[in-house]
C-alpha cells in the first residue's frame, strides 16, 4: 500500500482526546440523556409527518411504517451503543469511523453529520416559526408578514417568487437556544426537560381523547397502496416508501452519543440513553398514529396540523390550541438538541485537526465550546432568517442514514480487528444484527427521490475538496 493511501486510512485508538486545560463537564445522568433523546426525536415527525405520510403514500398502515423505521433505527441504535460505550468521544459517527476506516471515511461522515444536524436546526427553526406565529395571532399580535419569510421565499401553490425581508422568529430563536448553549450544558438539559413534559402531556391529551372517537371503519382498506408499489407518475408508494418518508421523525436519538465526554458514567449511560429513548417513542408513534387514521379518514390527513385536524373533525375544537402548545415547545427541544450535537461533533473535528484549532477551545467558566456554539448559532440563524430550506431539508434522511449504516459497519470492522477491545455494551447474536443495520439503512436510502441522493454526493465532493485542501495535511495524525 503506497504511503499516500496509509495517510487518507490512517486510524485513531482514542476518539476524542481532551487539551490541556478545562474539558466538558460529566453532569448528565441516563435520565438526562434518555430526556435528550426524547426532546430530539418527538417534534416534527409525530405532529406533521404521520398525516402526511398516511394521505399520500401509506394509509392507515402508517403504523407499519414507523415500525419499519423503527427497525431499522434498532440496529443503528445496538451499534451507536457499543460504540459509544467501548470507542468513546463527543464526535459520534464520525469518531467511530475515525477508529473503523481511517480518516479519509472519518472525516467525510463528519461533512456528513455537520449538514445533517446545521440544516435540520434551521429547517427547524423554520417550521418552530409558523406555529409562534399562529400563536401570536390568536391573540392578535401577529407579526407583518414581511417578518416571517426571508427574501428568497417561494409561494407554495404557485411557485412563484413571494420574498418577504427575514424570518424574524426562527432567527430569533437560534440566537436565544445560542445564549443557553453557551451557559451551560446542565441548564440546557433542565430546559429540555421542561420542554419534553410539556409535549408528552400534549401527546397524552390527545390519546386521552383519541379513544373515544374510534371509527373502526376508517382502517379498511388498512393497506390500500400494499408494501411497494408506484404511481403513474413514477412515484413510489406503500409501506416501504412510507417508511423512508417517515423515518425523519427518528433523527435525533444518535445526538445522545455525541453527549459522552458530558455523561457520568459513560459506558452504562449512553446505551441507555439511546435504546430507551428510541423504544418509547417508537410506541408513541404506533399508538398516535393508530389513533390518528382510525379518528378520520386518512384521506383527510394531509394537511400542516394533522392532529388538531383529527381533534377538529370529531367535535374536540379546544384541543387544537393545546397541541399548537405542544409542537411549539416540541420543536424547541428539537433545534436544541440538533444544535448541541452539531457543536460536539465540530468540536471533536477539531481537536482531531482536520478543521481550525479555533474551534477546540472550551471556555474555562462554563465548560462549553463558547467560540464554536457561537459561530455555529450566527451562521444558523441567518439561514434559518433568510434562506428557504424546503430542497435543503431533504438531504438530512439520506445524511442520517448514510451516518447509521457506518456506524453498522463499523461495529463489524472493530470486531474484526480488534476483537481485544473492552466492549461494556455488545450487540447480540454476533454479526447479524449490524448486517441487517447496513441492509435496512441502505434500502431505505435507495426509497429516497434521485434529486436527493445527487444532491448529497454534490456535498460530498465538496467535503473531498476541503479535506485535501487542508484536513490532509493539518491533522494530528499527519503531524504525529
């Protein structure tokens, strides 16, 4: 193997080192991180995409596509906890696979996660945007519609050009999650918590009421568009299709193990973190969606307030305002979540060398990386204040899963080589369960539109571009 190919695969034993000075602070529990995982994971995908998916693409059997989903997410979910567990460091795919593979795959998973979690926050922010506006005006202070959308705005039924000046509320937000970030992590966490009782209280109320309003006929047909099937137009349907489409309701339950250089006990707490974040929303979504297409037809259900739609249609008019509650203080949780991880693994990425050492500084007061929760909270809020990011959003499922099938191999790789390593949390049954990780991530990739997955190699190769323009000859390793 030539001396050039040893530098691109060269690997780390030690994922995330600490500098000299102050590091992370160890003040989250398995609780904490459980809350973490939950405020990431419940936002946009229980409120929105269950309607959406069970209209256009599924029906009634929506249920089986989040336990689809839900599958495929179990097996990254096994492999982020033995990693996590035995690898160690705040970078998460992207550390793993600096051990797995080498640097050059370490680094491009990096590129990876930081389009993943930067554009989800934004898009966030975003849809956050439109509920406090509606919120505001049902109390007569809504904002001039100016403030609402930035000056690349699209009209959504004509596809016209409908510029506005800024997205004022989504920039707004990022600035104030940017402030709390920076405080500290442990204060975060308690905000998080906060947030999270709120939206479980509002998914509570409406399975409370749901029960009574069962219509038992709205789930025959319950498979009306069978596992796969496509239209005349090419598009593809049914249970499988749905199941790519609802699976951004699942992001965020890997942003726990970015938590572990913040975690007390590592090693116990961050499986836990994970794995039970990821079983009880995955019963939530079974049982909300259930309910959702056995209260109306599903036919009714593509619409932006799916579940205040249900609550309308059976008579139950005061809950809409409950659950607007609920998505607002859900989709808070989610963007500060989404931003905390992006920070982490822009920090680990830098310690390793293959970006600016200026954002490897931990503030010795609050013990966070102040200097990157800042320059990444800047360059947020500006795209969340100005830029659309309807085409963008689309990238952050097939960024997600391209990260999870890594992670599956790359539990498969360390295993291989260094069968040695102290493994706390293992995966069972051998090597089938990261196998069928790697089968039903990437069939899930291959349900996504063309536009998408062409997309994301144009961001890869521009992440080929920096690394060899600097990560190459900067890293720690190459300096080592």
């Amino acid at each position: 193997m030539s001396k050039f190919v040893q530098r691109l695969f060269r690997k780390k034993d030690v994922v995330c080192d600490v500098e000299d000075g102050p590091g992370l602070k160890r003040v989250l529990g398995a609780f904490d991180l459980t809350l973490l995982g939950i405020g990431c994971i419940i936002g946009t995908g229980i409120f929105v995409l269950t309607g959406v998916a069970a209209a256009t693409q599924v029906g009634p059997a929506v249920v089986l596509s989040f336990i689809v989903s839900g599958t495929a997410c179990a097996f990254a979910a096994l492999a982020y906890s033995e990693l996590a567990a035995s690898v160690g460091g705040c970078g998460s795919a992207y550390g793993y696979s600096y051990a797995a593979f080498g640097e050059l795959i370490a680094w491009i998973i990096g590129w990876d996660l930081i389009l993943e979690y930067g554009v989800a926050t934004a898009a966030v922010a975003n849809g956050w945007s439109g509920y406090f506006n509606n919120a505001l005006a049902a109390i007569n202070l809504e904002l001039p519609v100016k403030l609402t959308k930035g000056p690349f705005a699209m009209d959504s039924v004509t596809g016209l050009p409908d510029p506005g000046i800024m997205n004022l509320p989504a920039f707004c937000i990022i600035l104030i999650l940017m402030v709390l970030l920076c405080v500290g992590v442990k204060e975060s966490a308690r905000l998080n918590t906060a947030m999270v009782f709120v939206k479980l209280s509002t998914i509570a109320v409406f399975i409370a009421v749901g029960v009574f309003h069962v219509h038992p006929e709205n789930w025959t047909p319950f498979m009306p568009f069978g596992w796969f099937d496509t239209t005349p137009d090419g598009k593809t349907i049914g249970v499988l299709a749905g199941a790519s489409l609802v699976f951004f309701a699942y992001v965020g339950f890997d942003a726990v193990s970015t938590a572990v250089e913040e975690a007390k006990n590592p090693q116990k707490d961050i499986p836990i973190g994970i794995l039970a974040s990821l079983i009880f929303c995955t019963v939530i979504y079974i049982v909300v969606s259930g309910l959702l297409t056995a209260m109306v037809p599903y036919t009714s259900l593509n619409v932006s307030f799916p579940v205040a739609h249900a609550l309308t249609e059976v008579g139950v008019t005061w809950a809409s305002a409950l659950v607007a509650t609920g998505v607002i203080a859900g989709l808070m949780t989610v963007m500060l979540v989404l931003y905390y991880a992006l920070t982490r693994i822009i920090l680990a990425i830098s310690r390793d060398g293959l970006i600016s050492p200026f954002f490897a500084r931990i503030h010795p007061k609050t013990h966070t990386p102040v200097r990157t929760t800042v320059m990444c909270g800047l360059v947020i809020a500006f795209t969340a204040g100005f830029v659309p990011l309807g085409m963008l959003a689309e990238l952050v499922n097939i960024g997600t899963l391209a990260a999870f099938v890594l992670v599956c191999i790359g539990v498969i790789v360390l295993r291989i080589q260094r069968p040695e390593m102290k493994r706390p949390f293992k995966m069972p049954f051998g090597f089938v369960l990261p196998v069928l990780g790697v089968l039903s991530c990437g069939a899930l990739i291959a349900f996504l539109p063309l536009i998408t997955q062409l997309r994301f190699l144009v961001w890869l190769a521009v992440g080929f571009v920096l690394y060899f323009a600097y990560s190459i000859r900067h890293s720690k390793l190459a300096k080592s």
